[in-house]
C-alpha cells in the first residue's frame, strides 16, 4: 500500500522510547498480569474522560459484554442497537442470552436513529446501545431521555470515540456505563487486544471489575459466574505512552477531516461526512458516501490507497443474525448506506500529498 488506512508504524515511532523502558520494568519486576501499569492507565483514562472508574478488559468485545451484565441486562432482555455498527456491539447482547434489537440509522450521519429506538422500545428492553461510529457523538441527550423514560440503562459503545466530545463532555461519560475497544487500529490503540469499561456508578465498576476476575473479588472466593478478561501489562504500558499523544493525533484527524472537506467540495458526486452541532468528533474513519462505491473502491485500490468500507452487511442481514428474521427492507437507510459508503485513508500522520492523491484518484474514478 501506498497509503494506507492507518499508520501504525508512525505512531510507534512516536512512542517507541517510552514503550521500550516501560516494557523493561514490566519484564524487570515480572509484573505480567495487573500491577503498577495497569493502574496508572486506568486512573489516567478514568481522568481524561473525566469518570470516577476506568476498568481494562481484555478487549472491546468484553467491555461491552461486561457493562451490559453489569448493568443488569440479563438473558432474554433486549438489548437496542443501530443496524449500521460493528458486529461486536450485537455480539456483547448475544453472549449474555440478550437479543439483539437493531434499529434503523439517521441518514445524515448513519448513527442510531432516536424515533427508530422509541419505536423498538418495549416491555422486555433491558438498554439502549448508541454506538459513537466514526468517532461521532451520537445523540445522545435524547436517547439518554428516552432510556429515562422506558426505565433502562444507557450503555454507550465508545469503540470508535475516544476523545470525542459533545457540549464539550468526552464520549463514554455519558451513559451509566461505556464500553470502548483498544484494538490497535482505533484512535487509541494498544499492541495487541485491549478494552475497558468507563462508569461514575461505583456498582457498576465492582461489578465488572468481579465479573472479568473469574467472578471474585478476593483470590479464590467467587460469588458471580465470571470470566477472565484483564487488561494485559504489556498494553497498558503502550496504552499509556499513547494516551499522552491521543489529543494531538486527535487534532491532526480533524485537521485532515477538514482538508478533505475541502479538496472534496470540487469533486461532484461525493458526498462527505459533517459534524453535528455541539459535536467534537474524533474521525476514527472517514466515510464518504458515493454511488458506484465498488468501481471507486476498486480504482483506490489499484493506486495502492488502502481504502475500505465500514460495514459492507448492516447487522440484520449478516449469516450471523439472520435468525433475528428481519430481511432487506428492514432498515432501508443503513442498507441504502452500506451500497455507497467508503471510507478513505485518514490518521493523525496522513500528508496533504497523501489526501491529494486520493482526491484526484476518487475523482478520476467518478469521471
Ligand atoms: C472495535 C469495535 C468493537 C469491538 O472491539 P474489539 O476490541 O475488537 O473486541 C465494538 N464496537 C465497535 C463499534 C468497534 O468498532
């Protein structure tokens, strides 16, 4: 590739120092599982979304899981999700004997549409999961109004939006509880698989915090049916060295989102991406909107851009959730939406020689 989706190899530049004497401490006092690291990152994260709690997980995946279990979701609930996500906001419901609901999305933005939630809203809703896509705020004043009224919990899936902020509050502060994803790729990345639940509600944060250490909190005394999911040493080490960085990568994507905006406006036929009012969004991808999207993806492609589309199949019509039953024609804005998105290369060291080569390769392709 000549230009990638993400640049993984610039960022460990930037961090490559820090990491290597925080790994030496790591393997000097052998400290592999839990330890100093762990509780430095997770008092940091706690502080730069500006929560009381901060517990790492092993992954995005368990994060979810967790606050959902933690919030007390329970086999049978349903579980409200937007159709346009990634497949592992359903799969946190399933793993809980929970039943995926996924509902339609807002056309603008593709985010989790509040008159679809207050439609799917019923009897045997156990909580509402926005998903902050793209690293845009979902609207979440009305969704937490409507969780209010209905009676149940907000968990948020904050995979995509670390440092995103709405009316100046970051994503993954706003519900009862969050789950968010260090995959490597997201806008805060580890060297490997890595999560954490973010909550102001003490019971929450014990919760998962027994839940994911084999259901006990004191060695050998279980009182839940847990499971093992921690953040690793080693991740919380790069963790850290990145969370330092993450406000000015984050800056450095909206910069480049807004250069696109700009080199785009002269290309007839693409429609990209905006921001919503009161939205500081993050830019985890940068998704465009054009017909033809296969021919254009396939011209990115023979250039060497590393181009990709985020989702292909919405939820409901994946192998995974066609028990659900819900067919084409269920959801007609994310399935409309999944045939013309594209998302082009955007990281906080993408170069403007770089967004100039994919605008002029996009607009020959539409030509
Ligand atoms: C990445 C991601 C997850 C899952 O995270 P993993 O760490 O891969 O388990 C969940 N939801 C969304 C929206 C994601 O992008």
């Amino acid at each position: 590739m000549n230009i990638p989706l993400v640049d993984l190899a610039a960022q460990q530049v930037e961090v490559d120092d820090e990491v290597r004497a925080g790994l030496q401490e790591v393997f000097a006092t052998t400290a592999f599982v839990g330890g100093p690291a762990v509780q430095r990152f997770e008092a940091a994260y706690a502080a730069a979304l500006g929560v009381q709690h901060c517990v790492g997980v092993a992954n995005g995946t368990d994060a979810l899981e967790l606050a959902l279990r933690a919030a007390g979701v329970r086999p049978g609930d349903e579980v409200v999700l937007p159709a346009n996500t990634f497949i592992a906001t359903a799969e946190a419901a399933s793993r809980i004997g929970a039943v995926p609901v996924p509902v339609d999305v807002d056309p603008r933005y593709l985010l989790m549409d509040p008159d679809a939630v207050r439609a799917a809203v019923g009897p045997r809703t156990g909580a509402l999961v926005p998903v902050h896509l793209f690293g845009q705020v979902a609207p979440v004043e009305e969704l937490l109004k409507i969780a209010a009224d209905a009676g149940v919990p907000l968990v948020e899936d904050a995979a995509q939006s670390q440092g995103a902020r709405r009316h100046g509050r970051p994503a993954g502060s706003f519900g009862l509880a969050a789950g968010t994803s260090f995959y490597p790729g997201k806008n805060l990345g580890a060297a490997g698989d890595a999560g954490a639940v973010t909550t102001d509600d003490a019971d929450v944060a014990r919760t998962v915090r027994v839940l994911a250490a084999h259901g006990s909190a004191r060695r050998y005394e279980h009182e839940l049916v847990g499971m093992n999911s921690r953040l690793d040493t080693v991740q919380a080490v790069v963790l850290e060295a990145k969370l330092r960085r993450l406000a000015g990568w984050n800056e450095r994507r909206r910069e480049a989102a807004a250069r696109y905006g700009e080199l785009l406006a002269g290309v007839e036929g693409v429609r990209v991406p905006t921001s919503a009012e009161g939205n500081e969004d993050v830019w985890h991808l940068y998704v465009v909107q054009v017909e033809e999207r296969d021919r254009v993806l396939a011209a990115l492609h023979a250039a060497g851009i590393g181009a990709g589309i985020h989702y292909p199949t919405p939820v409901h019509l994946t192998g995974a959730y066609a028990h659900l039953g819900l067919g084409r024609g269920a959801f007609p804005v994310a399935e409309a939406a999944s045939g013309r998105i594209l998302s082009l290369p955007l990281h906080p060291h993408l170069t403007v020689e770089q967004q100039e080569t994919v605008v002029r390769t996009v607009a020959e392709a539409l030509r």
